[in-house]
C-alpha cells in the first residue's frame, strides 16, 4: 500500500480502538484496546512523515457505513460477541479474550501458540458430517411429506431424486463461497500483517507484547516472550497471525474440498430414505421403513458430533434423532392437510 493508504488504515484503527475501548466492559480488554490504539496513532504519524517526504497528501478519514455498523452491534451486543466482526475490521488481541487460566502455560514456542483458535471443525471431517445430517433430515421429511399427500409411489420416488440433487449441489455450492469467502478475508489479513511485520517488526512485536500482558503477564514477562517469538520473521508472521488474527495460516480451509466433501455425504445421507424404493418397495411401508433407516443414520451423525464437541455420544445421537422425527413429523402432517386440502 502506499504511504496515504497506510496513513488511512492506521487511522481507521485507531479510531475503532478508541470507540471499542469505551465500549468494552472488561477494563483488562479495554486498556489493552486503548494501547493498541496508541500503537497504531504512531504508526499513522510515521506513514504521515513518509507522505510528507513524498510530497503525498494525505486523505479525509471519515468512518464507514460497515464500522459504524459493527460497532452498533458491539455497542447492543458486546465485542466478544461480534468477534468475527471485528476481525473482519483488523482488531487486533482478540485473543485477550482468553485470558490465562492456572495450570495453562503461556506458549514459549511455536508449536505452543494458538492451540486454543482450534474451532469446532475438523475441516472436511466436519462438511461431510453436517452434509449427511443435512441429507438425512431434509430428503427424510419430504418424502414423508409426500407421502402424507398421498402422492403415488413414483411420484415420491421422483420427489426424493429431486430433492437429492436440489440439497446436494444447494449445499456444495454454499461451502464453497462460505469457505473460499474466508479463506480470502484471512489471506488479505495474513498479506497485511507480512506487510507491517516489514516495516515496522518493533511496533508488531510491542503489540504482542501487549497482548500477553492483557493475558496475565508482567510487562517484562510479555516484552520477552514477543522477542523471542518475533526473532525470525517467518515464525514472527506466524505467530501474529496465530495471537493477533487468531488464524492457524496452515489450515485455512479448501474450498473445493469442503464443497465436495458436502456435495458427497448429503448424497449418501439423502439416499438413505430411498433406498427401500429402489429395492422394489412400495408406499407406505417402504415410505416408513426409509424413515426408520434414515432415524439409524440421524443417531450415527448426531453421536459422531461428539468428535467435536466432547459431549456424550448417547446425548447428541438422541437429541439429532428427536429433531429428524419431528421435523419429519411436521412434514408428514403438513402433507396430510395440503393433500386433503387439494384432493
């Protein structure tokens, strides 16, 4: 970026660390966002002088309609609770949000530093679950829908085909703009935060800094460990993408292979319901017998959600159970009503 565009990016910041810090109610965060803003204020002063150097002038801030929307939010909601917005805006030391808990080391390495950005996804393990549950669920209740109309079986056939390919390319389609959307947002916020570590390492290694002391650190404590993290600057990038970002730049997702792994498992999962069709079954039993197969395959997904969430198999298999049955249900009911409605 040029010496104006910094200029105005470290304004922007500054100024929303300012209006976060009057907003947010833990005064360890809000002091921590107040320094990080006094941190970017001499970052706008030293891209000033280079623009000043470059007989550049420099342009009007004034805030945007997506800040001022975000902080609307924070203001109702909390910061903590529009953290994905913030980061979208380059707020930097949300991770003060975690702050150290006894018998959890401060990280002393690499390897150490962000164990806690792991999020409830394992990736494509985590597409391919929800895909199946997805398929499940949705083909499940409009074949039950169906035969609640009283529709005939080849038109319930024709119906669950239909809705297969309808779910399956509707899915594969949303994980891959979901997906390749934040791979972009994190791949431009890595590419600036490579930038800054270039041109000011001192400044990127104070805010660090800043961000273990709003942890729990002792200044010394915190100013020694940022040096010691930022020495190399291939590690040093890493590891502000990790603390500041909150991003592992390892694993930021293929949107392809979310899309596909998507587009297969709500396949599999919306075949469930069909197969006793396809075996030469006619309604209602094999409408009904599909049903109980695909309440089998709600209970597996619902249990294999355990993976990521530590809770009891047993629970989460019930409780996935209970929202197919009564989703398939309603289905069947709303069915009923509209085919006696229309017959």
């Amino acid at each position: 970026m040029s010496a104006p565009e910094s200029w105005l990016e470290e304004t922007r910041s500054a100024w929303l660390y300012e209006q976060l810090a009057g907003i947010e109610p833990d005064a360890r965060v809000a002091a921590l966002f107040l320094k990080l803003g006094a941190e970017a204020g001499k970052q706008r002063e030293t891209w000033a002088a280079i623009a000043a150097r470059e007989g550049r002038a420099l342009p009007t801030f004034e805030p945007g309609p997506r800040e001022r929307l975000t902080l609307s939010l924070a203001r109702r909601l909390g910061p903590r609770r529009v953290k994905p917005l913030l980061a979208a805006l380059k707020i930097r030391g949300l991770s003060a949000y975690d702050a150290v808990v006894p018998g959890h080391a401060m990280p002393l390495r690499l390897e150490d530093v962000g164990g806690r950005h792991k999020s409830m996804g394992g990736g494509n393990l985590r597409a391919a679950i929800f895909g199946a549950n997805d398929g499940l669920v949705s083909n499940t209740s409009l074949i039950l829908g169906v035969i609640g109309a009283s529709a005939s079986t080849q038109a319930t056939i024709t119906a669950g085909i239909a809705g297969l390919l309808a779910g399956a390319l509707s899915m594969a389609a949303g994980e891959y703009v979901s997906v390749r959307s934040q791979r972009e947002l994190f791949e431009y916020q890595i590419e600036l935060e490579r930038q800054e570590l270039e041109e000011y390492p001192e400044a990127e290694a104070a805010e660090l800094a800043l961000i273990y002391q709003a942890r729990g650190l002792s200044e010394a404590e915190s100013l020694a460990l940022a040096n010691r993290l930022t020495a190399d600057p291939k590690v040093a990038l890493d590891v502000l993408a990790r603390e500041e970002l909150g991003l592992n730049p390892d694993d930021l997702g293929s949107p392809w292979g979310a899309a596909g792994f998507s587009f297969a498992s709500f396949t599999l999962g919306a075949l469930v319901p069909l197969l006793p069709f396809f075996f030469g079954g006619q309604l209602p039993g094999a409408g009904y017998l599909g049903a109980a197969l695909a309440g089998i395959g709600l209970f597996a997904t619902g249990a294999s959600l355990s993976l990521f969430t530590g809770r009891s198999a047993l629970a989460g298999g019930a409780r996935m159970l209970g929202i197919g049955a009564g989703a398939g249900a309603l289905t069947w009911l709303i069915g009923s009503l509209f085919g006696a409605a229309v017959g």
